[in-house]
C-alpha cells in the first residue's frame, strides 16, 4: 500500500536525441517545477536492487543450491518501501533548492525502459513522452558517436534504429499501467511549441498563461540552445560535483544540432534507409510518419548482412576459444 506521493514527480521520457534535454529545460524553467542534471537514479541504481531482489525470489531453491539476500527479511511492500525512500531522498534534495516550487521534473536517459519501477515507486507520477522521427534520431546519434557522443551512441544505422524502436515502444508500454501518460511529437514543439508547453504544463496541473509559455519558449529556442546563449540555472544539483550543463557550464560542442526535422533526407544515404527501413519500419509507419510502401524493407540489405554474418562469426570464434580454454 502506497503513501499519497508528498512531491509531484513528472518524467520526461523518450529516446536519447528525440528533443528530451529541450522539453527539460523549458519545463524545468516554471516556477513550481525543480530539476537537476539527469540523476541516472532508476538506471544506475534502483533497477540493479529491484534486478537483485527478484532475482533471489525467482532463484529455484534446493538443499543444494539456494540464494540468500533481502528477501530474507523484507516483504514486497517493504521492498519497494526500500526503494521509494531512497528516490524521496534524493529528489527532496532538489525540491529544496528551489523556493515555491511543487514538482519535480527528472530527465535520464534509459528512464523510458524503467517506468514499471519509476510507477511502482510513485503511481501517481506522470510521463511525458518525446516522440521523434526516428530517421532523424538515428542520424543525430550516429553524428553524436563521431564526437561527443562517442562513448554511447551507436555508429551503425542499423544499431541506432533499434535503439530508436526499443526506447519508443517501452515508453508508450507505460500506457498499459498508467493513466498519467501523453505524448509529445519533436515536430509539434518546433512548429507549435508555446501550444504544446501549455498542453503539458496543464497535463501535469502547473498554471501557465500563454504570454509565460511564450516567453519560456523564447528563452530557449533553438538557436539560443546551439550558441550556448541560454539560462543554465534551471538544473539545480545540490550535491558536490557540478554536472555538465549546471552552474554556466555548457553542454558539449555538437549536442544541441539543428533544431530541424526530416534532416535525415539530406544525410543518410540510401543504403542507411533501407537498413533503418528494415530495422524499425513498422514502427515509423505505426507512428505515421511514413507509409507502408515507403518504410517496407522485405529483405535485409547486402550491407547488414555482411555485418551481422561477420558478428555471429566472431561470436562463434570467441566462444570456441573460451572452450578450447576451458578445456
């Protein structure tokens, strides 16, 4: 049994380069709403405990074999009692730093894959979902992985699409178990975005007037964003380290691109398409953003083939070393 939430938490979700850090600082700019650099708090931390405790509760036990843990002394609620407490502490934290305020926004990338947790902790919490066209996603993380983002994003287009899909069709998997959960297109916010800032600040019961919609749009249009030229003070981390993009620092060279869509027309090539195509083009004609005989890819292109004939090769290798080793 759940205590009523004493913060009003909304999650702003969605794949990594679909607009999420945009829609982060716009929304983080209300004066009712506190927020910080991304926590990593349900990825790095809370989903390993919860991956734990379920782990000892599915272990098959036998006089032989068994597998001790928390589960020896916690029940279920008090698990997940476990758990809320230690997102409260470090959420109330950033609550604290900013007077007045009732919400708190967080923004992580991976959160889309941990919103059963994230509800469990906070039913009451709501999710918005960044949707994007996943050619230009795809292309923003491949331009990432060339610089910056290189310690992450894919270089493959093929990986990029199935990064895109799995993160989209996990966030919109949050309808089934909450009501508390809309959506956002990437598209809306450059081409309607102070009509689009107020649907959510109402979504989440934040008061706005279109005149504030309009002047926090403004501060954080896109070029402001690309030059650097906007209010970094929205994140608040209280803790000791200053994150990227707190107290003046800045986001790297290349993370805030074009503020455009269907860029992807001019930069992947044909090949890339028809292995995103192949990959995710279910799901971009799911979301309308191409027809079925646009996206329709019926045979993996020569290309990914290779690359995947070349992986299982590898795998095989690899694992017939490690039994000649073991052996």
């Amino acid at each position: 049994m759940h205590d009523r939430d004493p913060i009003d938490f909304v999650f702003i979700i969605g794949a990594p380069r679909s607009g999420t850090t945009w829609l982060h600082l716009m929304m983080g700019a209300h004066a009712r709403v506190a927020t910080g650099q991304e926590s990593q708090l349900f990825e790095r931390y809370l989903s390993v405990m919860a991956d734990r405790w379920q782990e000892e509760l599915d272990w098959p036990e036998s006089e032989d074999v068994r597998k001790h843990g928390i589960s020896s002394y916690l029940s279920e609620d008090e698990f997940t009692k476990l758990l809320r407490d230690n997102a409260l502490l470090v959420f109330s934290r950033v609550l604290a730093q900013k007077a007045g305020a009732t919400h708190v926004l967080e923004k992580s990338p991976n959160n889309a894959k941990h919103t059963p947790l994230i509800h469990r902790c906070f039913p009451e919490a709501r999710f918005i979902h960044v949707v994007r066209d996943g050619r230009d996603v795809a292309n923003s993380m491949i331009r990432a992985s060339e610089g910056w983002g290189r310690s992450w994003a894919p270089s493959r287009i093929e990986a990029a699409a199935e990064s895109w899909s799995d993160s989209v069709r996990a966030a919109r998997s949050t309808q089934s178990f909450s009501s508390h959960y809309t959506e956002v297109r990437y598209e809306d916010l450059l081409t309607r975005g102070v009509e689009e800032l107020s649907r959510l600040f109402e979504f989440c019961g934040l008061p706005s007037t279109t005149e504030e919609c309009r002047e926090t749009y403004d501060r954080f249009h896109f070029d402001k964003l690309k030059s650097g030229d906007y209010e970094r003070t929205v994140f608040k981390n209280p803790g000791r380290s200053a994150a990227s993009g707190t107290e003046g620092r800045k986001e790297p060279p290349g993370f805030f691109r074009k503020g455009e869509a269907g860029q992807w027309r001019e930069e992947l090539t044909p090949a890339d398409l028809r292995a995103f195509h192949w990959v995710a083009g279910d799901l971009l004609v799911e979301l309308g953003y191409a027809d079925r005989a646009e996206a329709t890819q019926t045979a993996p292109p020569l290309g990914l083939r290779v690359r995947r004939a070349r992986s299982r090769l590898r795998s095989r290798v690899v694992s017939l070393g490690r039994r000649l080793l073991g052996s």
